[in-house]
DNA sequence: TTCCTATATTCAAAAGTTTAAAAACTAAGG
DNA sequence: CCTTAGTTTTTAAACTTTTGAATATAGGAA
C-alpha cells in the first residue's frame, strides 16, 4: 500500500516528464483550449497531441469535453500551475549554469 | 533553444518519476543522510540507492559531500520541498479517489 | 607496511517501458 | 456521404529498470 502510494507520485511526476506534455499543461495553466489550438499553439501535428492529452488524461491530469465536433481540454487541478511555477523558480536557478554551460561547450567543438 | 529548455524541464521531472527517487528526495527533506542512513531508511540494497542517487546527482538535484568513508548527500534547492509539498496537495485531493477505486476493483476480481 | 573491513559506486545483461510516426478509425455537422 | 476534428492502434527504435557481480577507496588492526 504504502509502495502503492509512492507509485502514485512516480506515475504523476512521469506524467509531467515530456516536453510536449508540460507545455501543454502551460498552455492550459492560461486557459481551456481545444486540441486544434493546442496544436497550433505548439506547432504540432494533431496525432502527436493527442497521444500526450492522453497520456495526461489517463493519469486524470486533464480533462476534455466535448464541444460539437471539437473537445475542450482543462487542467483538472489548479494546483497544477502552483506546481509548475515552483519548479520554473527551481529552473530560473539551475537553468543559466546549465545552459551556458552547454553553449561553452557546443562552441568550443 | 526553446526546445532545450523544454527538454530540460522534462528532465528535471524524469528525474522525480521514480518511486525510490522520491522517496529519497522526501527523506533529504528533513535533513542531510548519508548512504548507509538510507539505505536502512528506504529499506534498500546499496547498490539500487547508489544507482537512484547518481540519476539525481547527475541532474543536479542532489550531491554528495564525502565524510571519512560515507558520503553525506544534500537537496542542491531547498525549493525541491516546496515542490513536493505542492505536490503532495495534488495527490491528497486525488490519491483518496484514484485508491479506493483500486480497492473496490481488486476486492472484485 | 600490508591486509581487512565497511562504505559506496560502477558495470553489464535481461526484462520491461516509452517514444515517434504513420495508418486506420470514429463521430459530428454540413 | 463528405469533411473536419480528434482518437486509437501499430511498430521499431530508444530508453529505463532491476539484479548481481566487480571495483574503488578510506580507515583501522596486526
């Protein structure tokens, strides 16, 4: 039971480790959007977007309903953009050095 | 670049995507541990905790300081709390339903 | 010094999971 | 019945996990 539940966070935490995935949770962090404006916002083919919408659904992360022949997609938490802003402050501090880091080291080969 | 980041931030989110891993970070939380503490702690062999803390080191997540023959490891952000404390309100408002359902379906079979 | 023990890390093989891309499918409207 | 919007399925390649054995290294004892 009790590796159930750290199963859990895993699962929820590898539901968040996907660059497509995450940015579709920004994305919606500003509001409810449909798959063919996520799919413009990302720039991304329709498949590709909605394998990872259900991915998120799956893990109840999001939600979408149906509107006529397009369906609306919501975070299903709004602690999820709390989430997203705490680890964005833990990036802000970490991103600089490893980015630049890495730009060194592409510019030296 | 904006593909790095986003990449990075996918990273960073791997890095949590795992049960063991987790449950180290929630155990650094409350202070410093070396090796062997959890080891016992977390109720595992050596090898598999060295193996979880490499992934964290190597994100910058954690590192290790030695002392004599143990190594005493630290969170490299005290944010990564504040991120697991987030992240455990998620779970609270979610774990609840998602493990009853469980139940119900197991108690079933 | 030389060896022994405790602590931690790395490596390697097998098993399992995730990803990306394309094709096939469903469902609502016109 | 055709089009548009979205989803599911399928597959190979890439990646991660788990386990045990091998390796490294600091400190103490003989």
């Amino acid at each position: 039971m009790n590796h159930n539940i750290q199963q859990f966070k895993a699962d929820f935490f590898k539901a968040l480790a996907h660059p497509m995935r995450i940015r579709i949770l920004e994305v919606l962090s500003e509001g409810n959007k449909n798959v063919n404006e996520l799919q413009s916002i990302l720039g991304s083919e329709g498949s590709a977007v909605s394998q990872q919408l259900a991915v998120l659904r799956n893990k109840n992360i999001v939600f979408g309903l149906k509107d006529g022949t397009s369906v609306i997609y919501s975070l299903r938490d709004p602690l999820i953009t709390d989430l997203l802003a705490v680890a964005k402050r833990i990036f802000d501090n970490h991103l600089v050095d490893a980015i630049s880091l890495l730009e060194v080291i592409r510019n030296e080969s």
